[in-house]
C-alpha cells in the first residue's frame, strides 16, 4: 500500500470520527443544515453534491485499492461519488429527501453517527493493523 492510500485512510477516518461525533451530539443542528439546504431548493441540492462528489473523488483518485479489507474505503468512495452524481442529475430525489428532515427525525442523524464512528474505527484499523 503506498503512502498516498494511507494518507487517504487517515484522512477519511479523521472526516467520520468528526462527523460521526457531530451527529451523536448535534442531531438537531443537523436537522437545521438540511432543512437550509432544502430551503434553497435545487441549489442547495447541487451544494450537497459537491461535497459528497468531493470527498468520494479524493478518496477514489488516491485510494484505489481492491483487495483486502481497505477495500471498503475504495467502495465508500465510489459510493459518495455515485451519490453525488445522483444530487447532479436527479437533483428532485435529493430535495424530497431534504424535505422529509424534522426534529422528530433528528434520531437518524444519531444513528448515522453510530455508523460513522463504526467506519472510522474500521479505518483506524486498516491503517494501522501489522
């Protein structure tokens, strides 16, 4: 593994743990970064996607790797890319998912914390592992 694609593993690994953290804590200040997406309508749809295009093409253009378990991080990558092409070219699916963002759903956010702290351990660990 070259020190590009380690580099990228601690990149991606520092971005869930912050992010994954962030959701645990700030479930409802989530909520408000959605809904001020939503508000902006297709702009704030394409503004979502540039960031997920972003993080999955830095992590595709310097990660690729298809063997083993660092091949997770090579898939996340592809998938934010995926997701963010899908903000680009069916940016009324993204708005409608925006849309659907309440208080009384702000528990998701926890949950995709969970998921986050999950990823970034894992990603600890390939890093790191002997």
């Amino acid at each position: 593994m070259t020190s590009m694609e380690r580099s990228i593993q601690v990149f991606a690994a520092i971005a869930f743990l912050v992010v994954g953290l962030s959701h645990l804590a700030q479930p409802k200040l989530w909520v408000i970064f959605y809904q001020a997406l939503a508000a902006r309508g297709i702009p704030g749809v394409f503004l979502e996607g540039f960031l997920l295009l972003n993080f999955g093409g830095l992590i595709v253009a310097f990660h690729n790797v298809w063997k083993g378990p660092a091949i997770v991080l090579t898939l996340i990558g592809w998938a934010q890319v995926l997701k963010g092409t899908g903000r680009f070219l069916a940016p009324q699916i993204g708005l409608r998912a925006m849309q659907r963002m309440n208080e009384e759903r702000a528990w998701y956010f926890r949950i995709g914390g969970v998921f986050a702290l999950l990823i970034s351990g894992f990603l600890w660990w390939v890093r790191f592992r002997a």
